[in-house]
C-alpha cells in the first residue's frame, strides 16, 4: 500500500506540539486554534495508521512511533524552509556589496580588518570575490573592487588607496638556525621563496637592484603561485619570501616574521586602488564601503612609512625559540 503524506500544515502542527508537548502553546505559537492543531494531527494518525500523542496525566507524550517520525518531519521543516529562504534571495537578486580583489590581499589585509566596517554598517552584507590573477574589473560581477597596478583605468572611478615597500622577510626561528646576513648578497646563499606567475608584481631581482647587488643568475628555490604562499612558508621556517607591506605587517607586529635589511627602502611599482564603475561612486552602500577603506588604508599607509623611516624597525636578532612541531 502506497504511503499517504498529510499536509504541510499537519507537519507543521506535529511538530510545534511535539516540541512543546502541548495542544495549546503548539496553536499560540502557530497562529491558529487548539481544535485545528488537534484536527491536524488526527489526520496524520488517520493517514499513517499510526497514534503519534498519548495523554499521561494532564500532558502528552510521544509514542514510540512519534519518536520515530518527529525528528524526521522536523529536519524535512528546516530544510525547506531554508532552501525557499536561499531561493527568495537567488530570485530577488544579490542585495550584498560586492567586492573583488586579489586573493592574497584579501587573506592578509582586507578580511582580518572587515569585521571593524561589519560592526559600524551592520546593514551592509559584503560578498567577497577574490582571484589569483591582476584581471580587468567586471561590471557585472563585482560592484566595488581593490585593484593593483599603476592606476588610469577606463571608465572607472578610482582612489589610490596603499603605495607598498619591498623587503625580505623570514621567520625568528630560520635566522636562529642559519645565521643572520650581513649584507643584501648574503641572501643569495639562503633558501628563497619566490613567486612562479608572470605579472607587474615586484620580483626579487628588483629588491637587489634596490640594495645595489647585481644578480646575474637567481638561485634555485621553492617557487609558488601567490604572495600568500610563499609568506606562509616564510612563517614555517621555510626560507626568505619577498613581502610587500601590506601582506606582512600584522605578522611583523606579531613577532611570527622579521624584516631583514630595513635600509633598503625598496618602493613597490605599483600600488592598490579602490575602483567601481564611473558614476556609482556616490550610491549610499559604495560611499560608507569607500570611506571606510579609505581610513583603513591611511591607518595602514602611515605604519607602513613609520616602520621604514625608522632604520632599527624590524630587528633582526634572532630569539632563542624552536620551530613549531605538529
């Protein structure tokens, strides 16, 4: 015999008087009579040939078939109510900021800061859309984005928003064990941490123009796809990665990194922008965004050129700390 399903409505009922094991605060909490509840349920008891309430007293209780059948009417409850609720928000369009950016900047500046502008514009919901490459900005996927490069984009509006320093970093613990460099050349004969892509990012054979080395051959070393990635590796005592500024500055504070070389303020060639479509800039949501990014990033820009202005920032005494072990 082919199993017969209730309404939605008798679910409903079975479920709020299951959880309040009572007719009454089942038909308060839905909207609705104490009879309706109890028709509904009676229904599916008629349907299933199956008794879901017995009465012990002045309460109720589930039977052991009610036991058996209320946790799976519950879960079928969330989950529609859920899918129809993602559904609404699909077919009403997004109603979120959407931001774009570098994957590596969002991991190592944007996100850790994000939860200061969730706090002061709770209204705001922020999509963030991130990719591993420097591409053009889409209008339509994006409507907001931080972009690197040299700045004169077409048909966007834009603000400078960070001018970064080069220099070399590495963990406490990989100086401790290799000896501190005395010069900018010595790092040739240490493990590099270098970037595999092909793009206008500063490389390492700009960093020793800057210090006045000539490199005619790079040294072997782990190369990897993202910023990010060599940076990690750095902190796990890997070797020396190359970092930008803004990627780094919560992990020198931190102690998990040290700048080597202070003196060699190596400028990047190209800096961030926020940028939207021309037009839009001024839209409520685009101006609280923008201005928020833009104290964010004058915060930043400032420690950026107090620790470069200072010689002794970023000392490179090594303490005597081991490795981290899994």
């Amino acid at each position: 015999m082919p199993v017969r399903f209730p309404p939605i409505a008798a679910l409903r009922a079975l479920e709020a008087a299951a959880r309040h094991l009572s007719y009454t605060r089942a038909a308060e909490e839905l909207h609705v009579t104490q009879s309706a509840i109890s028709h509904q349920i009676r229904h599916a008891e008629e349907l299933w040939e199956l008794k879901l309430f017995e009465r012990r007293g002045r309460g109720l209780v589930l039977t052991e078939a009610g036991e058996a059948l209320v946790p799976i009417v519950r879960n079928f409850i969330r989950r529609i109510t859920t899918t129809l609720e993602d559904l609404r928000d699909t077919d009403d369009g997004p109603s979120g900021l959407r931001v774009t950016l570098l994957q590596s900047f969002a991991f190592k500046w944007l996100v850790p800061r994000l939860g200061h502008f969730n706090n002061a514009y709770p209204d705001i919901d922020v999509w963030i859309s991130t990719s591993d490459e420097l591409v053009e900005f889409d209008f339509e996927s994006a409507d907001v984005g931080i972009r690197l490069g040299y700045g004169n984009w077409k048909d966007l509006y834009e603000e400078l928003l960070l001018t970064e320093y080069v220099f070399p970093v590495c963990s406490p613990w990989f100086l401790r064990e290799h000896g501190t460099p005395k010069t900018p050349r010595d790092l040739l004969d240490l493990p590099l941490l270098r970037r595999s892509t092909i793009d206008i990012l500063p490389r390492w054979r700009d960093w020793f123009r800057d210090a006045g080395v000539v490199v005619r051959h790079m040294p072997s070393g782990t190369k990897f796809p993202q910023t990010s990635l060599a940076l990690q590796a750095a902190i796990d005592h890997q070797g020396i990665a190359l970092a930008r500024s803004a990627h780094v500055l919560d992990d020198i504070n931190a102690g998990r990194l040290v700048r080597l070389f202070p003196e060699v303020a190596s400028r990047s060639n190209v800096s961030y922008f926020f940028v939207c479509a021309r037009g839009r800039e001024n839209e409520p949501d685009i101006t609280a965004f923008r201005q928020w990014l833009a104290g964010e990033a004058r915060e930043s820009q400032r420690e950026f050129d107090e620790m470069t202005l200072q010689i002794g920032a970023g000392s490179v005494a090594a303490p005597n700390t081991e490795p981290a072990t899994a």
